[in-house]
C-alpha cells in the first residue's frame, strides 16, 4: 500500500463511529488484520484523542469515551513498539488522554481508559530515584548527568499528569505522592 492509500484508510476510519474503529485497532493489535507497513498510527491516535477531547454539546460523554479508548490503545500500541525516548512520549499522551477523562467522567476500576489506578501505577513504573533523591537533585539539576536530567524531566512530566488528578478533586494523595508533587515547580 502506497502512501496515497494509507492516508485515504486514515480518512476512511476517521469518517467511521469510534467503535469501528476500535474494533480495527484490536483486529489489526490481534493479528487478524494487517495494516499498510507505512500507515500513520500516530495520526489516528492524535485524531480519535482529538474526538475524545471535543465537548461542543453534540458529543456524549459515551462517543467521548469510545474515541479516548482508540487513542488510548494505539498510545498504548506506540508506546510498546518505540524506543525511548519516543516510548514515554506516547505513554504521557495515553495516560494525559486518560487523567483528562477521568477529570470529567470520574474513575471507574477496571475501565480500560477510566481506571485511575492505571495512572498512578504507571507514575511509579520505572522510576530510577526516591523523592528524596530527586528533592535533592532539583535544585541542582544543572550540575547533574545528562541521564539524571532526563528522569528529573520524566518524572516531571509524569507529575503534570497525577496533577490533573489532583486539581480535578478525583484523586487526594498519599504522602508518597503528595511529597512528589511538591518537587514539582522544583524539576527540570
């Protein structure tokens, strides 16, 4: 498939209800169908996270959902595929999407795109440093390594996230988290 085609079965699933297009996602994910070696997956998930974003009266929380479930999936797809630092660059987009809607819709277990639980997880998935490093890194964080820097911003960007959480009133930290959160101004 040539890229005139990807980008005409990128328009064609644009124009289809989010649950078709879901439904593709996870035959594509699956195996069971193949999509075109050059079609633009990061497209489609910046798309349907557009979609899910919308709030013009038209949409319902319902549509909005299913549409932050595509994006969700295919962040989640990339995310599994890249090599950092692309990887965490589609994760924050997946768990943004996420904290977002679970800011309007509220947290549901278990829900593939409402569950708060899956975001705080991922906030402590694969940090290399305490708070207490890292509280005493940030105020220096110019003298640091270039790899001490790069997680200092990570952790950053993933408070950003706990933070949209927080601000919505859905989640009330611990004191893990909150002593986190107060690091945050303090980061790269």
């Amino acid at each position: 498939m040539n890229q005139l085609e990807s980008t005409k079965l990128l328009n064609e699933l644009l124009q289809k209800d989010a649950c078709n297009v879901l439904t593709w996602v996870k035959q594509v994910r699956e195996g069971k169908l193949q999509s075109p070696i050059n079609f633009n997956w990061h497209g489609l998930a910046e798309a349907a996270a557009m979609e899910a974003r919308l709030n013009d009266g038209d949409n319902s929380p319902t549509l909005n959902l299913s549409w932050a479930e595509v994006a969700t999936s295919i962040y989640d797809y990339l995310a599994k595929l890249a090599h950092e630092p692309a990887g965490e660059s589609f994760l924050v987009s997946s768990m943004l999407l996420r904290a977002a809607m679970i800011a309007d819709l509220g947290a549901v277990p278990g829900h593939p795109v409402l569950d708060i639980d899956r975001v705080i997880n991922w906030f402590f998935d694969n940090l290399s440093m305490s708070p207490d490093e890292a509280k005493q890194k940030a105020p220096n964080w110019r003298n640091c390594s270039i790899n001490e820097i790069r997680e200092l911003r990570k952790i950053k960007n993933r408070l950003k996230i706990i933070s949209v959480l927080v601000d919505s009133s859905k989640l009330v930290p611990n004191v893990e988290l909150s002593t986190w959160l107060s690091l945050r101004s303090q980061l790269p």
